[in-house]
C-alpha cells in the first residue's frame, strides 16, 4: 500500500514528505475532537431560544445540511488524496487561480480559530481564577498545542484520544444524571417538544437557529487536510469525514434532548450563555456545573485548538509547496516530519489575535464563520465542475444534485450572517485578490500537473 500510495502523490507532482500513520479511527477521532461532542454546552442557551425550544430540530437538520458538504468533501478527497483541503480541491478541480483564492478564504476560518478557542478559553478561566491575568493561560494554551503538533502527527493523534475520553466521560455523567432527574419527575416528562412543538413552529426562527448550531459542526473539513498521512487509500478520508459527522451530531441530538427535558422552560435562565451550565447543576449540584464548565473550557483550550492548529499548518504547507505562500513555510521538521514552520507561524498569530481580541469575541467569530461557509460554497462549485464539466460524470446524485443542495443551504446560512462577518469576508477576499495579482506579475506562475 505504501508504494502506491506514493505513486498517488508523486502522479499529482509532489513527493512524500509527511509522515504516513493516520488510520480511519485516527480520522474520525481527530474530526470528533474538531467538532467537539460537547459544543452545544457552550452555546444551548442562544439556540434554544431562537429555536422556540425544538433545539433537537435545529441540530437534526444542521446535521443533515452538513452531510451535503461531507458528500461533496469525500468526492473530492477521492479524486484528490493531497494535503490542502478546499485549496488543493478547488486548484485542481477548477483551476489556479480559483483554488488560490479558496485556499486564501479558507485561512480566515483556519488561521484565526486557534486564536478563538484560546481566547474564549482563557476567558472562562478568568471567571473560575480571577487572580491569574487572561494572557498567561492564553500563551499556555498556545505553547503547550504547537510542542504536541510539532512532536508528530501520532503524538497529536494520542492526545486527540485522550482529550476526547474525558469530553465523553463527561457527556456521559451529564446524560446519567439527566435520565436519573427525569426518572425522578425533572421537568413535565417525555416529551416531542424539544423536536416539534406545533404551538411554536415557524421555519425562519428555526433556520435562524440552525445558522447558529450549524457552526458547531464546522470542523470536520479538517480531516481532508491531513490526506497526506493517511495510510488505507483515497476513499479514507471521505469515510472519515462521514463517520465524524453522524456520530457528533448524534451525539448532539441526545445531550440537547436531555437538557431540554430537564428544563422545558426555555424563557428562563439566569444567563443564556451559561444556561447549558445551569441545567446540569439543576440534576447535579455545584459539582456537575463545574465540570461541564472545565470540560468546556479544556476541549476548546487544548482539544479542539490542537486539531485546528494542525489542520491550518497543513493548508499552509500545501500553499507554500505551490509558491502561493513564502516557501519557509513548506519545510518539514527533520525528525518528526511535520510542517513546523507552518505551525509555529500559527501560534505566533494566534498569541497576536488572541491578545488583541480578548475582549472582542463576537468579532472573532465572525471571521471565523465567513471563511468556512464561503469555502463550503467553493467545494460544491468545485464537485460539479470537475465530475460533471470536466470528466462527464453519470453519477448525477452525488456530484449535481448533492452539490446543489448544499449549496443552497450554505448560501442561506451565509445570508443569515451579520453585515460585519460578510464585510470582514469581503476585506479579505480583495485583499487576496490584490497578493494573487502581484504574485502573477512577479512570474509566479505555478504548472499544476494533472492526473490522468
């Protein structure tokens, strides 16, 4: 398998430099972990509001319309087994130039959601140690993730492991003591409400709703950009992307389903953004509050800002082995062959994004929000111009009508976005547009070897 995973690679015009040792269960751990089993901890209260209380629903369809985009994902890393994600999918798929400006919208998620995580991390932990100032627990965040990621993409994978046993411990205790509650007469009993009350249906506060719960799904996307440290085969990774996506969004439905039982009244919270924290200490005192809030803060902190801090280095290394991207960034580390250059750009930027909007989350979110969904939109686009454009595919369900469906649904929730994400979203684009020019000016031209 080795050789001809080489053979693949080489066949695309690059040499195996990475280090393959990833399998499927490496993969979808790692996507687990991105997407966080215990996400809508973090964000239960905004949801279940602007859901009339069917936040079960709103996380069933964001789990479906995020499959749309897991379909058209697993295509393209079918056809295209390299590192680089949206970039290399949309360079090759369509062309250069598209691929370079998917590659450079892709950096404003990738680039700046390390820098969130640490920050609302960090924040977090300010309210359970005030004495300890924001900034230290922001670098220990930042250093301690770049020495895992630069030891190897194993060592990373092994912490991955780690991290995610206790986000499950933890879910696990929480839906214990829930089921126990409800034995017990917690709430008015089972219920469908959580997943359709006809009193309060309307579809627009729904999908506003799924706006919000969809971007706890953003995530699996990154298990693409480690395609070049996979060992199995090209069809892995969009297995991996699937798996990842059904087993976090089921994983979803129950813990939002339990909480809303627990407490069917969602008017009343003391705060939204710890109304998650709320309900459990509603059915497990003081001390099962405090750890759902460590969890949260420790997933986000380390867990998840690992896997995003290796997946950037990775679109980063891909970029740069093009010359779309200064070529440091390409080089390898000699022992652990991981991008570290790449990685250690990531933290340097994360400790200046971080420090700079600490106080600006909201803001940061956008940012993050508005790369992702228009790279979403770029994959779609790419899965029809290259299967049925380009090769004349037959298979019209998976590589037409799946992409258009999603990307309908993906231009309806970047509709839904603030006037800044997409103002913030149109800066960068032009400003990529304005690098790529002067790239093409300076004879930077990239040959992009095609596959036969």
């Amino acid at each position: 398998m080795k050789k001809n995973e080489e053979k693949n690679l080489e066949s695309f015009g690059y040499k195996q430099e990475l280090k393959r040792t990833l399998t499927l269960k490496d993969l979808i751990i790692y996507g687990l972990i991105f997407m966080v089993p215990i996400a809508p901890f973090g964000i239960y209260g905004e949801v279940v509001t602007a859901s009339k209380g069917m936040i079960v629903l709103t996380y069933l369809i964001g789990m479906i319309a995020m499959l749309f985009t897991a379909i058209s994902y697993g295509s393209m890393s079918e056809a295209f087994p390299i590192a680089g994600s949206v970039y290399a999918y949309a360079q090759r798929g369509i062309n250069k130039t598209i691929g370079f400006l998917a590659g450079w919208m892709i950096l404003l998620d990738y680039v700046f959601v390390p820098s969130l995580l640490y920050v609302v991390s960090a924040n977090s932990l300010k309210a359970i140690l005030p004495s300890i100032p924001v900034w230290i627990w922001l670098i220990l965040f930042i250093l301690v993730n770049s020495i895992i990621n630069i030891r190897g993409v194993m060592f990373t994978a092994k912490a991955n492991i780690i991290f995610l046993i206790g986000e499950l411990i933890v879910l696990a205790v929480f839906i214990a003591f829930g089921l126990v509650a409800i034995s017990n007469g917690a709430g008015n009993g089972l219920t469908l409400k959580p997943i359709y009350d006809a009193t309060e249906f309307n579809l627009p506060f729904v999908m506003t709703a799924v706006s919000v719960a969809v971007l706890s799904f953003l995530g699996f996307d990154g298990i693409s950009t480690l395609a070049e440290e996979t060992k199995g085969g090209n069809k892995v990774v969009g297995k991996a992307i699937l798996w990842s996506l059904l087993i976090v969004g089921s994983l979803f439905i129950i813990q939002t389903y339990v909480a809303a039982i627990i407490h069917p009244d969602y008017t009343v919270f003391n705060s939204i953004d710890t109304a998650f924290y709320e309900i459990a200490g509603e059915v497990g005192g003081t001390f099962l509050k405090n750890v759902t809030i460590i969890a949260t803060i420790l997933s986000w902190g380390f867990a998840n800002a690992l896997a995003a801090q290796a997946a950037i280095s990775r679109v980063l290394f891909g970029m740069a082995r093009d010359k779309n991207l200064p070529s440091i960034l390409a080089k390898i580390h000699p022992k652990y062959k991981t991008p570290y250059i790449s990685t250690l750009l990531v933290a340097l930027v994360s400790i200046i994004v971080g420090l700079m909007f600490v106080n600006n989350v909201g803001i940061l979110s956008s940012i993050v929000n508005c790369g992702a969904l228009t790279a979403f939109l770029v994959i779609h686009i790419s899965v029809i111009y290259h299967f049925i454009i380009k090769q004349k595919s037959k298979r019209y369900i998976v590589h037409l009508i799946v992409p258009i469906i999603g990307f309908l649904i993906i231009a309806y929730v970047m509709i839904n976005l603030d006037l800044l994400a997409k103002t913030i979203g149109l800066v960068w684009l032009v400003i990529g547009i304005i690098y790529y020019i002067i790239m093409r000016l300076m004879n930077r031209n990239i040959e992009i070897k095609e596959i036969e």
